[in-house]
C-alpha cells in the first residue's frame, strides 16, 4: 500500500466522497478510484466489466470483497463517507451517546440554541452548534451515512429539526418521547403538512426495548437501534403509538 | 473536533512522518463468524507496536512477527486463519471463523 494512497483516502473522506482502493493480491499492484471515476469513462487503467459491476455492488452495499480477475485475485476495499451523527439537543443522554457514536466511528455534530446546554464543558470533543436546528441542518448535508437524533423534548426545537430531517433522506431518525407525546408531536407535524409515510420514518418512542433507565441505559438502547437500521435489522423497538 | 476516533490510516500518515517503518495488515474474507468486518486493519512498526486489530485478539500476535518479515523483504504475504487450520491450536480463532489477511509493507 502506498502512502500516497492514505493521503488521497484521508482527502476523500474529508469531502464525503466514496472511494475505493483496488489491490491485486498476486502483485501486489494496487489504483484508487472514487465512485466518480466508475461512472465517467476517464478511468486511467481499464477495469473489466465484472470488476466494475463488483466495485458498483461494493459501494452499494458498503462492503469490501475479493474477486477474482482476469490479473487473478482483487481486493477492493471500500471506503465511504464516514458515519455521522446529528443529535438535536445537548441534554444528558446526548452526553452519553456522544462518546459511544465516536467510539463506534461515527462523526458527531450536537445542534442545541440554548447556550446554557451546548457548551464545551458538557459536550467534549464533538462539533457544537448553537443554533436553530432548521438553520444548522440546512447547512450540513443530511445524507444516507448520517443519523439524526432529537432528544429536546421541547417542540420549538424537536419539531424544524424533524422536518429538515424528513426532508434529507438520512438512514435513521429518531425521536425522544413517550409515546402520548410523539402522538402530539404527530398532530402538529401533520398540521404543517407532513404526510403519514414520513411520519412512519420516525423511530419514536426512540431505542430498542431494552428496559432502558437512565440517559446511560437510554443512549446504549439508542446506539443499538442507529447500529440495527443501519444493518437493515429488525430488532425490538418500542411500541409505536396507535 | 465533530471527527470520530483517529482512523487506522490517520496513524500511518502520523507514523509515516515520523519516520518509522511499516506494515499494514487488513481482513480480506472472513468465513463463519469472525470478531472483525472485511476491510478491518493492523497497523505495525518495526519494533513491533502495532495499532488496530484484525481480530479479536487471537490471530494479532503471529501478524505482528510476520510483519517484520514484510518491513525488512518489501514482499507482501497472504495469511489464513482458522479452526481447520495445522496452527490452530496456537494461533486459531477460538470463535471457529476463518479469516484471511493481506500483509503488505506500507512505503
């Protein structure tokens, strides 16, 4: 592997461009190439049909694999945008999910207007903005790597962060309440016109069922519900309301 | 920073610079359960510090004695790992996977 390799990775990934570093395992040979590449037909070295559907297939589905060429075998190790995730409020069980999405690889950007919560003393070592969430998540690209977590509980706040989430496509949206709450939320969200399909995107009450208690218990049972959407699982989660 | 954890590759750039001489290793295919994804890595150095992992701990110490093999030849390597396997009883993976580990210098 090639140092100048890493360094083409690192700026990629900066740019949340999905890239890929094809190995020829015999050779030892190895060419990078972001998914860009794969659609234009300025490729530098020509790429069989096969290998281009396998690198199509790999960054699809997020997953390296080897197979095998004409040149023998190929490994192509896939690197997609990093994970991110957008928690909308800077309150207790934020402070734990944070550490625990960072550890699991995740970028983290915590949203909270109100300057007493989102401070750097409460919320170390992640990106803090303290302002509306409508206007901090227009200006971040909600895409398909990137989860929105939104644990106010105060609808002035909760609710624009929802509706700029709904109108991005991240893999995941959740949002913190009981369930007598989320239906109210429901109702205010239906008078600004949001359809039942997208309401149906809102994973709330948030977390698996694990019998949760507590912003630590509450963050794990979060974490494990973004981590089971993420891999298409259908793990328990708690009753949605009626 | 909003950045996550220091990636594998943040090392090597940051190790690259000091000067130090290295090795990457990185899960190529797994079989039956195996602790780490494909496309996991290992980072070492010459002297054998290492960052990452490749496993769940099993397998690490024989990647890091081969990676001085690959620093000092420049010749990457081709390992296998699993229960099946002659070593298994030093080296297996105890959750019964198999996995397979391209070593390559990193230069």
């Amino acid at each position: 592997m090639e140092i100048t390799h890493l360094e083409a990775i690192a700026a990629h990934r900066k740019k949340r461009r999905p890239v890929a570093l094809l190995t020829w395992l015999e050779s030892g040979r190895s060419a990078l190439l972001t998914k860009t590449d794969l659609a234009s037909s300025s490729l530098a070295a020509p790429l069989s049909p096969a290998l281009v559907d396998a690198l199509e297939s790999a960054f699809r589905r997020d997953r390296s694999m080897v197979v095998t060429s004409e040149a023998g075998e190929v490994f192509i190790h896939v690197f997609n945008p990093p994970l991110r995730m957008v928690i909308v409020g800077a309150v207790h069980i934020a402070q734990a999910l944070a550490p625990m999405a960072r550890r699991a690889g995740y970028e983290v950007i915590v949203i909270d207007p109100r300057e007493a919560f989102a401070t750097e003393a409460r919320m170390p070592g992640v990106e803090l903005l303290t302002r509306w969430p409508d206007e901090a998540m227009a200006e971040i690209a909600i895409d398909p790597r990137t989860a929105v977590v939104v644990l106010t509980h105060d609808p002035k706040i909760d609710d624009p962060a929802l509706v700029a989430a709904l109108e991005a496509a991240p893999f995941y949206i959740g949002a913190l309440g009981s369930r007598r709450t989320h239906a109210k939320r429901c109702e205010r969200l239906r008078a600004q016109g949001i359809s039942e399909s997208d309401l149906a995107r809102i994973h709330a009450p948030i977390g698996l069922d694990i019998g949760a208690e507590g912003a630590v218990e509450i963050a794990h049972s979060v974490m494990a519900e973004v981590i089971a959407t993420l891999r298409g699982r259908h793990a328990p989660a708690l009753p949605q309301p009626e | 920073m909003a950045a996550a954890d220091k990636t594998i590759h943040e090392h090597a750039l940051a190790w690259h610079a000091e000067g130090r001489r290295l090795a990457i290793a990185t899960v190529i295919e797994t079989w039956g359960s195996a602790p780490q994804p494909v496309g996991s890595q290992l980072l070492i150095d010459e002297k054998g510090n290492f960052e990452g992992s490749v496993s769940g701990g099993c397998v690490e110490g024989e990647v890091i004695a081969r990676a001085a093999d690959v620093i000092a030849t420049g010749k990457p390597q081709l390992l296998t790992f699993g229960v099946e396997n002659e070593a298994a009883w030093q080296v297996g993976l105890a959750c019964g996977g198999t996995i397979r580990i391209y070593l390559e210098p990193l230069r």
